[in-house]
C-alpha cells in the first residue's frame, strides 16, 4: 500500500511536470504580449522602447523559452510563484488570498454533487420505469447538455432580478457572516454542481441496475431480508464502484467549473483570477495557478483509488 | 408422510419483446416432509423458474405467475405480496434455496461472517455475538476449515466448491423445512460435485429437511433422489419414484433422456449413447399438442390431434403424460 502510494506520487510529479510545460508553451503562443497590456494599462504615461525592454528583462522574458520554463520551476520548487506581470503583486500571496474561496465554493458542490447524485441515482434504479425515474433521467439529461453559465443566468433573471429572494453576486465570507455567506453561495453551487449532480445520478443509476440483476442479490432476496436492507447493505456498496471513477472525475470538473461560474457571479475566487489572467496573458499567475488545479486533481485521483479497496475488497494495491 | 408443499396448476409467464413466454404452464408436484425430490429437465424446461415461482422470486416485469397455489403450512404463499413480511418470513427461514453460480452467488463486498450471520438475525433474532458462533458452527459443519479465521474473509478468498459449502451453511442455518438446490453442482467439477451432493444429503438427514434438487444432470439425481418429476417445455411431462423413473420410463422423452447418458454396467453392444434428435422448442406460441411431438419417435396420429395429455397415473406414485403406451410400441 505505502509503496502504491509513492508510486503513485512520483507518477503524479511527472503528471504535474507535463501540465505545466503544456501550460507554459501554451501561454507562449498565444498572440499577445503581457508588457504591451500592462503599458496599455496607462494612458497617461507613455513608455519608452527602452522602458519596456527594462520591464522585460525585469520579468525575465528576455530569455530563450527553455531557460524561461527552468527558472521558473525552480522559483516553484523554492517556493516562489513569481510576481504578477499586470498586477504587479506576489502570485504566492494572491493565490492564498483566492483559493480559500474557490475551495468554498468547489466543498460544497462537491458534497451537494455527490449526495444529490447518489440519491437521484438509487431512487430512479429503484423506482425503474416509474414516473419518477423518467422525469429525473430527462433532467439528468437536461444537467448534462445545458451550459451551466446560461443556467447562472437564468437563475440570477429569476431569483434576483425577479423575485429579489438573493443577492446577484458577490462573495460574503462565512467568518464574515454565515447566513449572508450561504445565500449568495446558493446560485454558484447550484450551477456548479448542476454537471456532476448529472453525471452521477445517471452513473448511479446504471450501476445500481446492474448490480440488481446480479445472483448474489437474488440471493439476498431468497435470504427473506427487507428490501431496504437489500439495497443498503447489498446493492449500494457494489454500486459505487464505478460511482466513484466519475466521483474523481468532478473534482477537476468543478474546478475547472469555477473559470467561468466565478466570472458569471463575481467571485473573487482562483477561477476568475486565472479567467482575468488568461485575457491579460499574465504568464506566473495561470501557470501558478494552473498547477494548484493540477495538484489538487492529481491528489483527489489518488484519494479515488485508494478509496476502491474500500468498496472492493477484491482489488489490492501492489 | 405429510404433504410439506403442494403446488397446483403453476403458470409462470412471461412478456418479451418476441412474444409470451409461458416458460411454465400447468405445473402441479408436492414435496414431502423429509424428502428428496429431483426435478429433471432440460435448460430452458422451466424447472428453476418453478422454484423461484414458489419463492415469489420471479422479476416482476417481465414474468408474470399467472395461476396456480402453493399451499405450505397451511396458507397459499403465491397469494402473499412478493415483498411482505409474510413472504420474507418463509424465505430463508422454512424454505431456504441454493443456487447455481457459486462464483456470484456471494456478495463480493460483503464478509463471509456478514452473509451468514444476516439469516440468524433476521430470523432467528440472534445478537450480533450468538451469531457469530453459530455462523462458526455452520462453517464446521459444512466442512469449512479453519472456520474461524476464515470468517471475516471475502467471498473472493473461497474456491467454487468452497463457497458452494457457505451457501449451503447459509441456507440451512434457520433450520428450513424445506431446501431448494437449484443446480447446486452444475458449475462445480466433477469430484467437488459429489462431494457437495454427499454434505447436501448429510445435512438434509441431520436437520430433517426435504430437499428439492433441480437439475439437468440424471446421475444426480438417480443416486439421491426419492422421487422424480420429468419436465418438459414447461410442464411435467412424467413423475414418480426414482424406480419408477429409472427402471420403468413411459414418456418417450424420460426413455430419450435414459438412453443418452452413460450407465455402469452396459454391455459393449448397448453402450452407444442415443441422443434426443432436435432442439427443445421455442416456448414462444406454443402449439396446442404435445410440444415433445417434434422429436418423438413413438408418436401416433392421436398425438397430432389432440391436445397436451393430463398427467394419468400408471403406478401408485408414478404418473405419464402421454397418449401412446410406449410399453407396447417397444
């Protein structure tokens, strides 16, 4: 198991390494200069050639690409996420003061995703053809398909503008005020979740149908047990299975989710900051963040399969 | 001896998408106290979903038990709700069964100690720690060794035969009146197979149980069955003591089936083995007539016009449906 797990660690390394080199190329070739938006910041002030070239050096984009990438790995692996280009700040700071935020917001998606999902997926399985499961199938349906920013705002049409029962958009923080916290949260949540909420209900559904035609709950059943116990005890384990791959799955989901759900709700959050940073090519702050994003997938992948010998006590980690 | 169960005029069907199929239709047996009872049959007869009709085991859509009673104890079970109490108070406690695939017959999820301890506490009331050393018990019994540390194992950590012996623990641990096997052995090699029919027989003496084996497989049932009920195409076609089935078949298919296994004690010239010519037939419209009509090589005009004979006794115990007397033809 300890040795799985340091396998898999120097495994997720070499992921990361990957992801960040992309991220870096990417960023290079995208038409655009970072020094020209940050001059065209001020319009009042000009800039010489020279100036700019300065700024350049200052940055250290001055350098060939391959020493570019190398120095700034090792400013990362020193610690050091570099300073903003356009804002001028420490990347490390605006990250801490960011990520609590998207990690709000991302928690309680991921729970209301999974607990949702779970239940819409055993409740269809169990009433199969009935009523219920079909209007929840199309729903589930519906979740998958619909873009969930247009959602944002159909919702912000309806419960702001319309019925004023919440506030548009904002943040509040939960040590600030916690009632005031969860009401703007709900909206962003409930886009952010609307995917896996999806996503998991039909997985849920499929393997719990699966797992019903099995002997051994035919045996369960010819055991005289109550039929809660049934599901319970011998469906919902052996359902999770695959439950939990796509579990995993939203984890990136709704990170990468928060980009735009935070650009729609004006949260200060990491999504909008990367957002922001991504228009204003502002190089350390997305490959900065871009690799907490990929740290926190890499980490939740593994918690996923360490996870399975829980549920199955047939796989061994070796 | 005591009538046990008595199942009358069964039909089980069921709606596909090709059509209905009355995969059994107009079964009667019994079963008596302290009995072993064989019901033979190709795949496809409709010998298991007797059984599972009996349990009420039957998915519901697509099958349907369309008629029938089957009285134990007094009260008609096909008339209790397929998921009441009252149901479930017969499963597992007075009629418990055995299935075919001991490979997943077994919760793979689920703990040896968990799968057997659940019946002792569901219907015995057993606490958690009385049921743990019954469950210990019954691993003994059924010849599990090193019961105790092999308890908290999974399912996966047991060989075929092994886990055949956990659900035949399983089934007899509410002391059942009655114990269906439903092809015990089929997935089992050959020397597993005897052995797990022997503990089967052993048990079933020791807790007074009768026991139902349903099976493709004559030479199981010849060796410990008391009485055989033929099945063929959803009905039963011949029933009667195990004599009476081996040594006096009348229906052309019970003869058929006789003549295409090997017995000890053949002599060279009679050794070769005569298979049944074509296929069972397709459950889905069925004709009227008898539906071994097809692949009978002693049928009579009779048998093209008529429908499907009613069993009629030709023995004491021993009952045929057939128009022709297959005594005289031979």
């Amino acid at each position: 198991m300890t040795a799985y797990i340091i396998r898999r660690l120097l495994l997720g390394v070499i992921i990361l390494l990957l992801v960040t080199l992309l991220v870096f190329l990417a960023m290079r070739l995208l038409p655009g200069d970072p020094l020209m938006i940050f001059v065209s910041q001020f319009q009042t002030e000009s800039f010489t050639p020279e100036q700019i070239e300065e700024l350049r050096r200052e940055f250290g984009l001055d350098r060939s690409l391959p020493m570019q990438y190398i120095n700034w790995l090792g400013d990362i692996l020193r610690g050091d996420m570099g300073k903003s280009i356009i804002m001028g700040q420490d990347v490390g700071y605006l990250i801490s003061t960011r990520l609590p935020v998207t990690v709000y917001f991302g928690v309680m998606s991921f729970v209301v995703s999974a607990f949702l999902g779970v239940i819409f997926g055993v409740i269809c399985a169990l009433r199969r053809g009935k009523w219920l499961d079909s209007v929840v199938t199309v729903l589930a349906n519906i979740g998958i398909t619909v873009p969930a920013f247009w959602i944002g705002i159909l919702l912000m049409y309806l419960f702001s503008l319309t019925l004023h029962w919440l506030p548009t958009s904002g943040y509040v923080a939960p040590t600030e005020n916690l009632a005031q916290s969860l009401r703007a949260a709900i909206m962003p949540v409930i886009c952010l979740s609307l995917f896996s909420v999806a996503a998991l209900t039909r997985q849920t559904r499929s393997a719990m149908l699966e797992v019903v035609s099995q002997d051994y709950i035919r045996t369960a059943w010819a055991k005289g047990l109550r039929e809660r116990v049934i599901v319970l005890r011998h469906t919902i384990k052996n359902a999770m299975i695959p439950v939990i791959t796509i579990l995993g799955l939203q984890v990136g989901l709704i990170f990468g989710g928060s980009v735009l759900i935070e650009t729609v709700f004006n949260i200060p959050g990491m999504g909008r900051l990367l957002a922001n940073s991504l228009f204003s090519h502002d190089y350390q702050i997305v490959q900065a963040g871009t690799l907490v994003i990929a740290v926190v997938v890499v980490l939740s992948n593994l918690i996923v399969d360490i996870s399975y010998g829980w549920f199955d006590p047939r796989i061994r980690y070796g | 001896m005591s009538v046990l169960l008595d199942v009358k005029n069964l039909r089980t069907h069921f709606h596909t998408h090709r059509g209905l199929v009355k995969a059994v239709d107009g079964v009667s047996f019994h079963i008596n106290e302290k009995e072993i009872v064989g019901l033979v049959g190709e795949s496809g007869c409709g010998k298991s979903v007797s059984m599972l009709s009996v349990m009420q085991l039957i998915a519901i859509p697509p099958g349907k038990i369309v008629s029938g009673s089957a009285m134990f104890d007094g009260h008609d079970l096909l008339k209790y709700k397929p998921k009441g109490d009252e149901m479930r108070a017969i499963r597992g406690a007075k009629i418990a069964m055995i299935f075919q695939e001991p490979m997943t017959s077994l919760n793979p999820v689920l703990t040896i100690a968990r799968q057997v301890t659940e019946t002792l506490e569901l219907h015995l009331k057993m606490d958690t720690q009385t049921a743990r050393k019954r469950a210990v018990e019954l691993l003994k019994l059924v010849g599990i060794p090193e019961a105790e540390s092999r308890l908290d194992n999974y399912p996966h950590q047991f060989s075929g035969g092994m886990r055949q012996r956990v659900m035949i623990a399983i089934a007899l641990s509410c002391n059942p009146k009655i114990l269906i096997a439903d092809e015990p052995t089929t997935a089992v090699d050959v020397t597993t197979q005897a052995q797990l029919l022997e503990l089967m027989q052993e048990m079933v003496n020791r807790f007074n149980t009768s026991l139902v084996i349903v099976t493709h497989n004559l030479g199981v049932v010849a060796r410990y069955a008391d009485r055989i009920y033929v099945m063929y195409a959803g009905r039963i076609v011949e029933s009667g003591l195990s004599e009476d089935i081996f040594l006096r078949p009348l229906h052309p298919y019970t003869i058929g089936l006789l003549k295409s296994v090997p017995q000890l004690g053949q002599t060279k010239s009679d050794r070769e083995l005569v298979p049944i010519s074509g296929l069972p037939p397709n459950l889905i419209d069925m004709p009227q007539n008898c539906a071994f009509l097809p692949r009978c090589s002693y049928h009579k005009e009779r048998c093209r016009l008529e429908p499907w004979p009613e069993l009629h006794a030709v023995g004491a115990q021993h009952y045929v449906s057939c128009y022709v007397d297959t005594r005289e033809t031979s």
